[in-house]
C-alpha cells in the first residue's frame, strides 16, 4: 500500500467514527519502516487535519 492509498483508507475510517486510533493508523502501514518515516506521518496527520478528523488513543 503506498502512501496516497494509506491516507484514503485512513481518510474512510475516520469519516466512518469521527476519529481514527493510533492503532488503526499502525494497523494500514505496510512495514514497521512506514511508522518509522516522519514525512510519511506529517502527510498523513496533515491529511486527517484537514478534513477535521481527530487521532486518538485506543
């Protein structure tokens, strides 16, 4: 799953509950290496951001 793919599926869960886990984010990338990338989360908590979702503990 690349990045763009990444940010849609996290984008579809949380426009679902209004919010998304930091366990659902680790569950959608593909290798510990994507977590590990800080460009990768920017992006994605940019994205999330943006559309007023927020990013909660489990």
């Amino acid at each position: 799953m690349d990045l763009s793919a990444i940010i849609r599926r996290a984008i579809e869960i949380g426009d679902q509950h209004g919010f998304i886990t930091f366990d659902q984010i680790n569950e959608l990338a593909p290798s510990s290496a994507h977590r590990l990338e800080p460009d990768i989360i920017e992006a994605l908590f940019d994205a999330l951001s943006a559309r007023g979702i927020d990013v909660r503990e489990a």
